[in-house]
C-alpha cells in the first residue's frame, strides 16, 4: 500500500508545516467567505441583479480551497527549496490584493472586473488588480514546470498533482480571453447606487454577462469562459479527492493495491476531466450556454465518456487478471 506522500492522513503537526503565508492568506478568504456571507443576508445592495457580496464571496471560497492546497503542496517538493517557499508567498500576497480589491470595490457598491471609470481609486486599482492577476498565473506556472521535475509520494498522487496544477494554469489563461477575444464594445451599466459605470470586456460570449444561474451567475444565453475557468481551477483537488478514494479503497479490494494499477485510474480520471474542460471551453468560445448544448457537444461529451470507461475497463480488467495469476501462482 503507498503513503501517498502522507496525504491520506493529515494531523496537527503537519498542519503547522504547510505553507504560512499562504495559510495566512487562507485565513483572511476564510475571514471575506464570513463577511460577505453575512452581506449577503443584511445588505440589498445589487449589482445586476446579484448581491454586491456575491462575487466577494465566490472568491473567498475559491481562494480558501485552493490556498490550502498550495500550502499543503509546497513544502513537500524537496528541490529548490526556496523558490518553492519565495513562489507560495508571491502567490498569497497576490491573492490578498486581488481578492482585497474585489471586496473593496463590492463595499463600494461598484464593479471590480472590467470597471474602466475614471475616478483616482479605481483607475489605481485596477492596475494593482491586472499585475496580480498576472502574479497569481505566473506563479502556478512556474509551480506547474518545477512538479514535471519533482515527485511528490507514489505515481498516482504525483501525475495527480501535475495534471491538476496544469489544468488550474489552463483555466487561468482562459482569464486573458475576458478582456481579449470575448471583449466587446464599451457599455454603460448601473452601479448599486444608479450611477453608470463603464465595462470593457466581460465573460460571456455571445451575451452580455449578468442575469445568470443561482449562485454561480455563469449565463444561460450565451457561452460563459467562467465555466473551463472553474472546472480547471479546481482539477486538482478533484484528481487528489480521486488518489485518496483509490487509497482508502486497498483495504477491500487487493488489486488496487499495485502503485502501478491506481496510476492507470487516475490517468483516467485525469483523462475524462481534461475532456470536461475541453468540451465546456470549446463550447463557451462558441457562445453556448451550459445549459443549453447542441448535438455537436452531446456528440463530444458521448465520445469522452466512451472511451473513458473503455479505457477505465481495460485497466480494471488487467489488474485483476494479474491479481488471478498471482494468487492461483
């Protein structure tokens, strides 16, 4: 049975050894998740047709899972030591800015994304806002290489943690098509207060942003770039969450137990993920709503889940085939 790198089990005391200012900057999402919680409850303050807090929100939780990850992440890669330790901080000092002006500006009662009026504070902020997003994908990128050089516990957790840090890269870049290729024409929208404010570029395609799905607010009219970002920002707690499963299930199920045989099944869980995100960015690009896909992303989705399960029978198949001739040996 693999360790996992010790993933499987996390006490106290490795806690205190994950990353600190990213688990600092973990506590100050934790910390913007409560406030704009409770925003959400007490202030009906909107901004097309959402809560001011909602995005706030949004991002704190973002932020908080995928901190922790990092945290977690980077003291367990045993080269370059400190670039790995100088790489986290960047990062969390990154994402205490962008996520701090994300919450200043929803106090404010105006917008964070795309805002191009000319009032002192924003036009400031949103230089801050752009170098940060900047920081925020260069740092995982640079993170992402240093992983396809670095193992960290068996093959499984390893090709794991590459392919999640790389999808999360993938899902960020996605973030230069809002104010590039899905960038439209200037338009004038109201702010919590009736005042017009200025947008350049947005996240859908095909229709502009605002009056979405619950919660997530991603369009159910047009094609919505939020939607690859979210799924490749959050591939690698899913793919860790998937080696966990795998390990836990070795005490019942001997032919999980060869390193080799789990490594195969995370490649086909990394596989079918991968596609998700191919199909919902494609299908974004084209300006099509999640909700509302043609033949031509059934037919995508229908391929990928095939040959998924194909693949994920073979690998099965020949494990226990193996397990058969080592026992009957």
């Amino acid at each position: 049975m693999s360790r996992l790198g010790d993933a499987s089990s996390i006490s106290f005391a490795e806690v205190r050894l994950w990353h600190r200012p990213l688990m600092v900057m973990v506590a100050g999402m934790s910390v913007l998740v409560v406030v704009a919680g409770f925003g959400l409850l007490v202030d009906g303050r909107e901004l097309m047709r959402q809560s001011i807090w909602a995005k706030p929100l949004k991002f704190g939780v973002s932020f908080v899972i995928y901190g922790a990850t990092l945290a977690w992440l980077l003291p367990k890669l045993r080269r370059a030591r400190r670039t790995i330790w100088t790489l986290g901080t960047a990062f969390a000092v990154a994402g205490l800015v962008d996520v701090g002006f994300i919450a200043v500006q929803a106090a404010r009662g105006t917008y964070s994304h795309f805002n191009t009026n000319t009032d002192p504070f924003n036009q400031v902020g949103q230089q801050v806002f752009s170098s940060g997003v900047i920081g925020l994908f260069g740092v995982s990128l640079i993170i992402a290489i240093m992983l396809l050089f670095q193992r960290v516990g068996d093959a499984a957790l390893t090709w794991a943690l590459r392919a999640g840090i790389g999808l999360a890269v993938l899902g960020m870049a996605l973030a230069s098509f809002w104010v590039g290729w899905a960038a439209t024409e200037p338009r004038t929208v109201e702010d919590a207060y009736g005042n017009p404010v200025s947008l350049v570029g947005q996240h859908g395609v095909g229709a502009p942003d605002g009056g979405g799905m619950p919660i997530t607010n991603w369009s159910t009219v047009g094609g919505d770039l939020r939607v690859p970002h979210f799924i490749g920002l959050h591939s690698i707690q899913v793919f860790v969450l998937a080696v966990l499963a795998l390990t836990a299930l070795t005490a019942r199920i001997g032919w999980l137990r060869g390193e080799r045989v789990r490594a195969q099944l995370i490649g086909v869980v990394i596989l079918g993920y991968t596609a998700l995100f191919a199909i919902t960015a494609w299908q974004a690009l084209r300006g099509q709503s999640l909700v509302h896909p043609d033949a031509a992303t059934w037919t995508a989705l229908a391929v990928s889940v095939v040959v998924t399960a194909l693949w994920a029978a073979q690998a099965v198949s020949v494990a226990r085939r193996s397990e058969g001739r080592s026992a009957g040996g």
